[in-house]
C-alpha cells in the first residue's frame, strides 16, 4: 500500500500531546527542530506545519513499534514524495523522516527523524566532529525531553530559509555564553559558507561572536 505525505492534512498534536503518545516508548525521544526552540523559549515563534521529534537511528524501529492502537507509522518509498507503511519499508532504505497518522482523525500528528547517538553522547549526524554529552544535547523541559536550542540551530544553518532567520533573530540572544559557543564554533567548523557565519567571521558586522566582543 503506497500513500503521499501531501494526499493526508496535517495536524500536529502539541509538546503535551507527543510525551502522551510516547509514553510507551522504551527508547530516548526529544522534540526537535521548530517545537524544541518554541518550548524552550515558552512561546510560539511562528506557527509551524508539523511537530517533529528525533530519536537515534538505531532506536527508531522500537519507537514506532510502541505507538499506541489507532496510530500508524509511514516511511519514504523514494524521492517522490510516496510513503509506505513503515513494516514495509526497505530494511536497507533511509526510513526518515517517519510520519505518524492518527487513523481514526485521517491526520498526521507527527514527525520523526532519525539521528545519530551514543549511550554517553549525541552526536550530529552530519558531521560526527561536534558531539555533546546527552544532558547538553537534550534537557529535560517539565518532564518533556526537548533539543538544545544551539542544536536544533545547527541543524537549520546549512540551507536556512527566511522562516528559519526568524527562528535564530528569536532564539540566538537568549542563549548562555556556553551554547552561544557551541552554536558559533560547530557553524565555523562545520557549516563554514552558511550565511548565518557572517556576523561570527566579520570583526565590523554588528552581531559580533561571543568570542570576539570586547569585554568591559
């Protein structure tokens, strides 16, 4: 059976709603991208479409096995946008992002993408040079496991949108002097051209790094 992520609508359950959904799970699980920075800044930044949460690769079958009845997991069949039940999916294919569907409503609740971790440290998919211990990488935000917010900025460095420029301008200057230089040292190293390097590398722009600020 084949299905599309556009043939279903969205609608995204809240931080709540997910750690309810999850409960069962016996594996680590966080909020991630656009819902992790909303929940640690306590408020909403912008509406977002979706809600997604990350798991590492290796724990993703067992997440998806402990979703509760009525609620269903899809994986990519390709390029093209189909999706097939997540059983079906190829052992060998990138089964991410998986999307949940309640069944009953006819809607996707959830996103879940797969990440690299091990048992003492996450460690970032793309460039396995920028790892951090699991407390820094996920905290633990009233009982709901939520993305570092220099993480999930990371994340949206490499090709940021316009939304995402709305994002970092809400979350960068409310972060610690320690995530401020994760954030800038990891972009350095491991997204060097992203446009968001240009206020770190440039000693005249106005936003200047956390390391090159004189200080009083």
């Amino acid at each position: 059976m084949l299905t599309s992520a556009a043939a279903t609508p969205w609608k995204p359950v809240p931080p709540e709603g997910v750690a309810e959904l999850l409960a069962p799970a016996p594996v680590r699980w966080w909020l991630s991208g656009g819902a992790a920075l909303d929940r640690w800044l306590g408020r909403q930044i912008r509406e977002r479409a979706n809600i997604d949460v990350s798991v590492v690769a290796s724990d993703l079958a067992e997440l998806v096995a402990a979703l509760p009845a009525g609620y269903s997991a899809w994986a990519p069949a390709g390029d093209d946008g189909e999706l097939v039940p997540f059983a079906d999916a190829p052992q060998d294919a990138d089964l991410q992002p998986v999307l949940v569907r309640d069944d009953t409503a006819g809607v996707w609740v959830l996103q879940v993408n797969a990440e690299d971790g091990a048992p003492r440290a996450w460690v970032y998919k793309r460039d396995p040079r920028l790892t951090l211990p699991w407390d820094r990488a996920v905290l633990d935000l009233d009982g709901i496991p939520t993305g570092a917010p220099e993480v999930q900025l990371i994340w949206k460095a490499l090709r940021p949108r316009p939304e995402d420029d709305l994002d970092k301008e809400a979350v960068l200057p409310a972060l610690s002097d320690e995530a401020q230089g994760t954030y800038e040292t990891a972009l350095l190293r491991i997204h060097p051209h992203s446009s968001w390097t240009i206020p770190i590398r440039s000693p005249f722009a106005p936003a200047k790094a956390s390391w090159n600020k004189r200080r009083t």
